[in-house]
C-alpha cells in the first residue's frame, strides 16, 4: 500500500474526520456549516479538514470570503482502488483455502476407502 492510501486511511481513523468526511459526501460545504453540525468548534474543524486535505480526500475553494470544501473524486478513486484490490486479494485467498481444504478432505476420503 502506498503512502497516499496510507494518509487516507490513516485520516479517516479519526471518528470526527470521518464524520466531516461522511458530511462533505452528502454536498460541499463550509467550515461553519460543518461545525454547525459537530460537537468541535471551527478552528478544530478547519484542523481536520487540513488533515483530509494533505491525505487527497477534500478539496477546497475560495467561495467569496469563504472556503468551500468538498470531497475529492482522485482520493475516493484511490480508497476505492485499494479496497477492491484487497476484496480480490482476500477471495483470491478465501477460494485457495476452501479448495485446499476440500482436497485434503477428498485425499481422507480416498485413504478410509483403501482401509
């Protein structure tokens, strides 16, 4: 896993980044809107959103006075890469076991017959 996988993981680990995550998947927004929502105040979510950033999965925007925030369709690609890969990769295991299994059971079988 690279290290931008790793920065985004590592980012949404926090349970107030995933929510402002999760908020900014809903439509783009504000920092003053998102604490509206939070229990954190607006410099805390602006420290949040800073960490989101560096980790690829927001972009911002200059909205009048205002910063807009909004998810980044490259960071979601790269998560969504990185879970498929894995899901494959875990199957691909899953599969292996399963049909090992089956043939060491088949292997028993055939040994009680010749008893």
């Amino acid at each position: 896993m690279g290290t931008y996988q790793d920065a985004a993981l590592d980012a949404l680990g926090d349970p107030t980044r995933r929510a402002i995550f999760e908020r900014l998947g809903r439509g783009p927004c504000a920092v003053g809107e998102i604490a509206a929502e939070l229990p954190v105040s607006r410099p805390a979510v602006s420290q949040h959103l800073k960490v989101l950033k560096h980790a690829g999965l927001v972009t911002d925007q200059a909205v009048g006075t205002r910063r807009v925030y909004r998810l980044d369709p490259r960071g979601i690609d790269a998560l969504c890469a990185y879970f498929t890969h894995f899901w494959s990769t875990a199957m691909s295991a899953f599969r292996e076991e399963v049909n090992r299994q089956a043939r060491a059971e088949r292997a028993g079988l055939a040994d009680e017959e010749q008893s």
